[in-house]
C-alpha cells in the first residue's frame, strides 16, 4: 500500500474493521491480566503509531487502545501499571500524535496515574532496543505492528525478541504482493529475508499464481512459529483493486488465540476470518448481522470421523488451531451432525468433556448403543 503523503487522512473501511478487532482483542486482554496476582506492570506497543487521528477526527489505534485502557484502569492492582509505548517516524504525525494523546487524558488532569505513555520520533527499529532491556523481560507485551503493507520494514528479530517476553504478542499487517513481485531483486529479497528469518520464502517464484500468496502467508505463519509464537493465525482483507491484506496474530498462550479468534468473528460474523471492503457492491459490510457459515468445517469434521473416533475435546482443539473457525463451532457442527444421526456420541448429545464421537455403520442399530436409543 503507498504511504499517504498527507499527516492525516481519510480512514478507509478495512482500517476501521482492524480497529474493530484491535479494541475487542484488548478489552478483554486487559481484563484478563489487570489485577491478576504475579502478573506485573503491561506493555502495549505501536512500532507505526500514525498521528492518532483520521480525516473527520475519526480516533487512530493509538487513542482507541488509549480509551480501552482508562475506561479499564481501575482493575489494574494498586501496585500494577500499564506502559504505552507509541513510535512514530513522520514527524508531521508524531506532532498531531501527540496533540491527540493529550487531549485524551485531559479529562484525568493530562496524564493517569496508572498510564505511562511514550511517545517516540524514530522508525519502527526502535521497538527492538526497548525490547532487550532485561528489566522488562517478564512483562506481558502486546505489539501491533500495522505497517504499510509489510511485513519486510519488520525484522525477524523483532518478532523473537517479543516471543521471548513472558506474555509476548504481536499482530502485524502483511501484504504479500510485492514480495513476489521483487523475489528476483537481491537487494529487496535481502529484506524478506531479514523479515522471514531464512530464504525459505523465495521459493514463491516457482509457486503457480494463484497459489502464491497462500504460499507467503503460510511461510509467514511458520517464521513467526520459529520466533517462538505457539499459536499463528491469520485475518484477511479483500481491498479495492483486488489487493489483499492480512493480520497475523502470534502468542503462545492459548487463552490468547481463542480470544483473537473471538475478535475476528465479531469483525466478520459470517466467515470469520475474512473481510471485504463494503466498497464493493454485495460485499460483507461491519454492522451486517450474518450467521457463520459452518459448512467448510462439516466437512472437515467429516473427513476426520472417517479417519476414526476422536473425542469432542481433540475436536475443539484441531478447530481452535489448524482452522479459522472457534471451538463452539466444532461443537455446533458435531451437535448437529449427531441430530441428523451421522455420528454417535458416548456423552450423549450434551457432548461433555471426554465425550468419544464416532461415524454411524450402515446399520445405525448397531453402533449407536443404549445411550443413543434414547436420544432419537
């Protein structure tokens, strides 16, 4: 994506969608970690902080992530504080950034006493040194790194280094396109590889077209893996002019995954892990109430009850992680599958934890035993 030449623009569809998903994530991020004993001071970071503000006075990710905080300060336990650490490289911006910062903790007297907010005029780079500071090695860190298209401006380095925090996490934008556009460019394909952490990645030139961005984006995925992220999932954005765009989230808690997951159903109720811009006509749009589609996942759930029983919990968990879809949804699909009697269930159809489901036989007399007789 180019870089507007303006301090502050028009906010487009899609960067309002990931501010959407942004605030859900950290709401609940907050409320989790504040005043939880053992936890100390929190760390949320911008390595591409903006001026704070769009055309129209509309609120940037910084002043939204702002507003959660003070709205939410009260959990934090009295010996517990919260660090805001926004960077900046336009200097147009960092001035209106801080215009913006100000004017939202003016109504707390121009600053809160549980909110240390930084604001720093460097490039992206500088989250790295703030990040080696042994003293902060067991704060829990939140990084969002929503650079222009990316993510080549965000070194692999940079990724280790927030997976080796305690609560390290980071969700950065990604763009794939011109990465293989510049593959055969040994200057730029240096960069990637800064970015991936190997030359793996160059292998998108022998890739089929319609296969290679999958292909980065799963190259992407495992790089953020080898960082030390336990759990990699991923968002996509459809724009105008067919370009796409993607969110990749890591951490490696699980507790994290499941509530990103829950973000980005909220930003797309339907499918839950893309959104098209509104500006096409037909498209998804945020405040379209949708039902999820869980076609995709019955089949996959299909294909793994024909491999053999698998308990409901293994279930969830293969949703949780090798799909876009959530754990509830697993059990939906399953619920449902046993209503129409394609599967049998040991716990019934309350599927309780340790619950084995297996495929029906021909005959479902034979394979559905006393439990299920009483069910149908």
């Amino acid at each position: 994506m180019a870089v507007p030449e303006k301090a502050v623009w028009k906010l487009s569809p899609h960067t309002e969608a990931k501010h959407a998903m942004l605030r859900s994530y950290l709401e609940t991020w907050l409320a989790k970690l504040a005043g939880t004993r053992g936890i100390p001071p929190l760390t949320y970071a911008e390595g591409f902080a903006g001026p704070g503000v769009y055309e129209g006075e509309k609120p940037g990710s910084p002043v939204i992530a702002l507003d959660v905080f003070l709205k939410q300060a009260h959990r934090l336990r009295r010996d517990q504080h919260l660090n805001v650490l926004l960077i900046e490289e336009d200097a147009r911006r960092v001035e209106e950034l801080r215009r913006q910062v100000a004017a939202k903790l003016a109504p707390h007297g121009g600053s809160h006493p549980k909110l240390n907010v930084t604001i720093q005029h460097a490039d992206a780079s500088a989250l790295l040194s703030d990040l080696t500071e042994e003293s902060r090695r067991d704060e829990p860190f939140f990084a969002f790194l929503d650079g222009w298209g990316g993510p080549d401006h965000i070194p692999f380095e940079t990724a280790r280094h927030v997976a080796q925090r305690r609560g390290g996490e980071v969700l950065v934008t990604f763009e794939a396109s011109h990465l293989w556009r510049f593959v055969d460019d040994e200057e730029r394909a240096e960069v990637g590889d800064r970015c991936f952490g190997s030359q793996e990645w160059r292998d998108v030139k022998n890739q089929p077209s319609n296969k290679k961005q999958k292909f980065l984006i799963d190259a992407y995925q495992k790089s953020l893996k080898r960082a030390g992220f336990e759990y990699v999932t991923s968002f996509e954005m459809i724009l105008p002019k067919k370009s796409r765009l993607h969110l990749v989230f890591g951490t490696k808690h699980i507790e994290g995954l499941r509530v990103m997951k829950k973000a980005m159903w909220k930003v797309d109720p339907h499918q839950g892990g893309v959104f098209h811009d509104p500006r096409f006509p037909g498209q998804l749009s945020l405040d379209l109430e949708a039902q999820a589609d869980l076609s995709h996942l019955r089949k996959v759930i299909l294909d793994k009850l024909e491999e053999g029983p698998i308990s409901i919990d293994s279930l969830r968990e293969f949703a949780l992680h090798e799909t876009v879809y959530r754990e509830k949804h697993a059990r939906e699909v399953a619920q449902k599958l046993l209503r129409e009697k394609l599967i049998t269930s040991t716990g019934g159809a309350n599927m309780g934890s340790g619950s084995i489901l297996e495929m029906r036989s021909d005959d479902p007399a034979s394979s559905a035993g006393p439990q299920q007789e009483a069910l149908f």
